[in-house]
C-alpha cells in the first residue's frame, strides 16, 4: 500500500522558485465538478480516465462494493445513541463525493493552479461564531463548491511547478477512506494489529528497496520536521554520561554547550527540533557549502574542532540529500567518515531525495550508511519514513 502512496513522489521533482499563476477567469465554471443539487449548468464530458493512471472511471455497482455484505443496510444506525449519519444517508452522499472526487481528479487541469482569492475573503464569508446547529449535508457540500474551491490551491495540477510534486494518488485517497473509517488507533500493537505490523513490513520492504542495512528498524511519522526532532533526540540521548533522560537539562550548571552540525543549506525543520529540543539556535552551525551547494566536509571537521576546543559538546550531524532550495546532495560517505571518528551521530535528512535510492544507480548514499549511530529519513506530503 504504502509503495503505491510514494509511486508519485519518487518521479523526479522538478523545482522552482515560482508558483505558476493562471488566472481564474481563464477556466470555465461549468468545467469545476460540483455537487448535484449544484444548479449551474452542467456539460457532458468524455472521461478522460483517472488522473493519467489510464483507468476509465466507472462508478462501482453495489454488487461491485466488496464491504458491501458488512455495510449495515438497515436504519438500525440512525437509532444508536450516538446519533450519526444514518447508513442509507452515509451511501447516498458517500457515492456523491467519490462521483465527485473522480470528477475533479479527470478534469483537475481544467482548474487553475492557484486561488484568484484575496487574503482574508473566504474568512469573511465563513460565519463569526460556531454554528449552534448542525448543517444539512447537501449544504456542506455546496459550501465545498462555493466557498472551499475557489480558495484552493491544487497540488495535483499538471502545471503546479511549486515546492513537491503531490503525493496524491486514486489508491491513496480510497486507502484514506478506509482508514477514516476503520479509525484506528495505532499507538500499541494490542491497539491496531493491522497497523503495527502493515507498518513495520512496509518500512522494511522500503529499507530493502533503498539499500538500507539489515538491522535498520523503521517508524512512520506524519512529517519530515517531527522525524528530524525524533533523530535529534535519539542523538541527543546517546550522550549517555549526561544523563539527559533522567534529569533534563533545565538548570544544570554540569552541561556543555550542545551543538547540531548541518549545511548552510539543510532544512529549517533542524534549527526548529533545536529550539524545541532546548538546544537553541546557537547550537545549530550551519557549515559552509561548495559551488555545487554541497556541505565541505573539511569545513565540517575544521568546525568540529574548533567547538571542541572551545567546550562544546557535538550531537549530530545532518547530511541532506535533496536540500529543498536547490536539491544538492551532501557528499554523505565523506560526512559519515569523519562522525564516525569524532563518534558523532549521523542523521540523513532525505526526506526530499532518498526515495531516489530505489534506483540503484543512485544507492550512493544509503551505500555509506554503515554507522550504528545513523539515522534516515524520506517523506511524502504528510508521511515521513525513519529508520534507525
Ligand atoms: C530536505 C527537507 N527536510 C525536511 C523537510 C520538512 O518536511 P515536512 O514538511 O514533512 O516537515 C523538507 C520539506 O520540504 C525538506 O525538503
């Protein structure tokens, strides 16, 4: 499930430092999918497949339902305390939306790329209190078309040159369905078997896929930014002399000076764990780049040196592979040289490039990750993969 979520994402992402504007008025109205107690006019359109996955949309019979026989078809919902939508309601409007969706995935590049809205004009639509009653769902759907789509942004389109290619995908948005639907809670394995275990052998095959070592053991987070505090604190807690887990390190006059090595051009998810971690953002020093925009792993151990001389403590380094200004790839076999003698823990922050790793000729990276103080980490829009 989860190669199919990446399948897009590891496309090469191209990367500019625009957003492709296309003004609103240039795309008809009658093009946007809308909901059917939509009263604007509505024109017939070939289908032109399931956004250029080359399947043709067609809506599911209820005999083509595979849940269909553990769907509850009877009120017998409606009458649960807990009040929810009732079943026969739930399908009808369910089947709208996914008509919907469909609708909007075929025809997403007749959309603009982005919002012609000005800053503030939907809040100003939207009401100033909580609403005291429940909405009609027809309404709520309306609103969709009314209020919400004109102030999209859409990640999916065709011509959208911005920040990552989306991650979105037809099996990704079904598997969201279910997974809103089945609401599991994936803390314990005792918890959500499923989870746990889809999880874990998952992460493996992805480990196996990228060249990763054997004994690397992977966690699913939601982003790459809370992925990378995750690395710092595991570093960070490697200094086991400082006893950091025990008691903190507010008010202790035996600490050193904590410092986190990365290159001018790393992500600022690193100085952000920093602040949060109570390292600081002096604590962060960023080392200088070559032409190529490259950490210098001379510069590195020139800055290593200096900070240990001068009393501080190192932590971490974090190689990038992908920097998200301009994609360069630290020369991570180098860098994991020299923590390896500083013994100094090595975080690669691959959550823009390392999907490529897939394709063994460029496995390069995941080559050198022989360190036992090593950590990785790739992401998708809303998934971040570590392992350790
Ligand atoms: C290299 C790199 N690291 C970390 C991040 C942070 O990712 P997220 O937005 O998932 O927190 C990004 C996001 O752009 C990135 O490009």
């Amino acid at each position: 499930m989860l190669p199919l979520c990446l399948r897009k994402n590891n496309a090469v992402r191209l990367r500019f430092f625009f957003i492709t504007h296309v003004p609103a008025t240039a795309w008809p109205l009658h093009s946007k999918p809308r909901f059917s107690h939509d009263t604007r006019e509505k024109k017939p359109r070939p289908s032109r497949g399931w956004n250029g996955y080359g399947q043709t949309y067609k809506a599911p019979s209820h005999s083509d339902l595979a849940f269909n026989h553990i769907m509850p078809t009877h009120d017998s919902l409606a009458t649960k305390p807990l009040g929810d939508m009732p079943p026969e309601e739930f399908r009808r409007y369910g089947h709208q939306l996914v008509d919907w969706i469909a609708d909007f995935l075929t025809h997403i590049d007749e959309h603009p790329v982005s919002s012609a809205i000005k800053p503030d004009e939907l809040r100003a639509q939207l009401p100033k209190a909580p609403p005291q009653t429940g909405e009609p769902m027809h309404e709520i759907l309306a609103d969709v078309d009314r209020l919400i789509m004109p102030a999209m942004t859409h990640w999916n389109h065709p011509e959208f040159f911005a920040y990552f290619v989306s991650s979105g995908s037809g099996p990704g948005i079904l598997a969201e369905m279910l997974s809103a639907t089945l609401n599991p809670n994936a803390m314990l394995w005792k918890s959500c078997p499923a989870a746990t275990e889809l999880e874990q052998v998952t992460l493996d095959w992805l480990r196996e896929m990228m060249g990763l070592p054997k004994d690397f053991w992977g966690i699913m987070y939601d982003t790459a930014s809370i992925s990378i505090m995750h690395a710092l604190a595991a570093a960070r807690e490697q200094l086991a002399d400082l006893q950091l887990r025990e008691h903190g390190m507010a008010g202790r006059k035996d600490l050193p000076r904590l410092r986190v090595y990365a290159s001018e051009h790393a992500h600022s998810s690193i100085d952000k764990a920093a602040l949060i971690l109570g390292i600081g953002k002096t604590g962060v020093r960023k080392i200088a780049v070559d032409e190529r925009f490259r950490m210098r792993p001379e510069a590195l151990q020139r800055a290593l040196n200096e900070d240990r001389a001068a009393g501080w403590r190192p932590v971490c380094v974090v190689a990038t592979v992908g920097t998200t200004s301009m994609t360069s790839i630290d020369p991570v076999a180098a860098i994991a040289k020299i923590c390896e003698r500083e013994n100094v823990w090595l975080h690669v922050d691959a959550a823009y490039g390392g999907s490529a790793a897939i394709v063994p000729s460029c496995a390069g990276c995941s080559k050198a990750a022989s360190l036992p103080t090593l950590s990785s980490s790739i992401r998708t829009n809303g998934c971040s993969c570590r392992w350790i």
